[in-house]
C-alpha cells in the first residue's frame, strides 16, 4: 500500500461556471518523496491541492463511477475537516501572520497544539537555525524579504511534522535567481528531514529539479504520471505548461 493513495477524486466545476470543467485523477505517492503537478492553467492543479488539504469537498461522481476516497499513512481522510487531515499546506504568498516574529510564526502552530510558551519558542528557534535563518527570529514579515519569508512559511509547517507537505506554487512569486535558490535548499530540506509533498509549479525545470515523479494535468485529468528524469519537453509543450 502507498502511503498516500487518492482514487477518483472528483470536482465538478461546470456547476458554477460556464467555463468550468471536470477534475477526476487518481494517483499515489510514497512515503519521504516529492512529486509535482503540473499543467496549463486552469487544468486542476490547485483543486487537487484542495482536496487533499479538505478546503474544497469531492462532489458526488456520476453513477458507476468509484466513489472518491483519500488515505494517508493507512488512515482514510476522506471526509476529515482540514485540521484533522495531518496536512501542512504551503501558498504562494506564504501568508504569514503580520503581527507576529518569523519566531512566533513558526511556533504558532505547537501552541495551538499545547506546547508551552518556552517550549514552542526553543524549537521555533532550533528550525530556524535548521533553515539557516537564525538571525530573522525577531524580525516582522515586512521586513522580510520573499524567499526569506517562503523559507518562514515552509518551517511553520514542517514544524508541527505533518504527514504531507501540500506546495502550492511555493516559489513563483520569487525572482529567478531566488526561486533556484530556495528550490535546492527545499530539496536538501526534504531529503534532511525525510518529510512526503505534493507540489503544484508551472514551472517544469523547477518540477524535474525538486520533484521524484511528475504528474502532468490535462483539462482536469492525467495525461502522464512518471519518474521526474523520464519527464521531456516535448510533453510539457505540447501541453503549454
């Protein structure tokens, strides 16, 4: 058994919009890898994320058609609420809380867990050593710059070691330079730590880079799944990814 397995997840956006469409794709994912989604826009990338992290709910298939189902480390989280689901979702814009220090942005999620104070800021302070940015500790996320604080957003989640690590275009609002940057440091972080991810990127080369397998998107379904090396360009042009 996979450690993550979702089969006929399913979101039908032709309910809502004239322009929607129809998101039906199982896949599986092994425990400590990384695989990407990738896609042209607007082909399901994010509304899987969704579904897994349980911000949106699987509508009901058409009838013979398996009904969907979500299990992660042998647990099936289907019809969890999203705080019960042991997912750490990451966005693109990291969101932060604003009134907070990186510190205590990192350790809000053990004292929602009830850790003490003290205890949650040492280990607050001990992942940011690990993510080498020991000296942002006191520092607001104005003050931050983007790769700083998608480096804060990432160990806000890990710390609470969740099951999965959802990524949802974690670099594509950074500069080049920096997004190549923090990708190989993600990719170390993941290797170091051992922890599974689900990525959504538009970016291929950051997909093949990071990523153990890809799995390509088209209009809501899988076009291709494989080894992130076996992965060329002709399909990602094909698809205007």
């Amino acid at each position: 058994m996979a450690y993550l397995e979702c089969s006929g997840l399913y979101k039908d956006w032709r309910l809502t919009s004239e322009n929607g469409i129809t998101v039906s794709i199982s896949f599986t994912a092994e425990q400590g890898s990384m695989t990407s989604i990738v896609g042209a826009s607007g082909c399901g990338k994010s509304t899987v994320l969704r579904l897994l992290a349980g911000i949106l709910k699987n509508d009901t298939p058409p009838e013979g058609m398996q009904p969907p189902r979500i299990t992660l480390g042998g647990r099936d989280i289907t019809t969890l609420p999203p705080g019960k689901r042991e997912c750490g979702l990451v966005f693109q814009s990291g969101a932060l809380f604003l009134h907070l220090t990186a510190e205590d942005n990192v350790a809000y999620g053990l004292l929602c867990r009830g850790m003490k104070k003290r205890d949650a800021r040492q280990k607050a302070r001990e992942f940011l050593e690990l993510f080498n940015m020991k000296e942002l500790a006191g520092r607001y996320p104005e003050t931050l710059s983007g790769g700083e604080a998608q480096r804060v957003a990432l160990a806000r989640t890990l710390i609470v070691e969740p099951k999965l690590v959802l990524l949802d275009e974690p670099l594509s609002a950074l500069d080049a330079p920096m997004r190549k940057k923090l990708a190989q440091e993600i990719v170390l972080l993941q290797k170091k730590i051992g922890f599974t991810a689900l990525m959504v990127t538009h970016d291929i080369r950051e997909a093949k880079l990071m990523s153990d397998r890809i799995i390509l998107m088209e209009k809501g379904s899988m076009k291709w799944e494989g080894a992130a090396g076996d992965f060329t360009e002709d399909r990602a042009a094909s698809n205007a990814v």
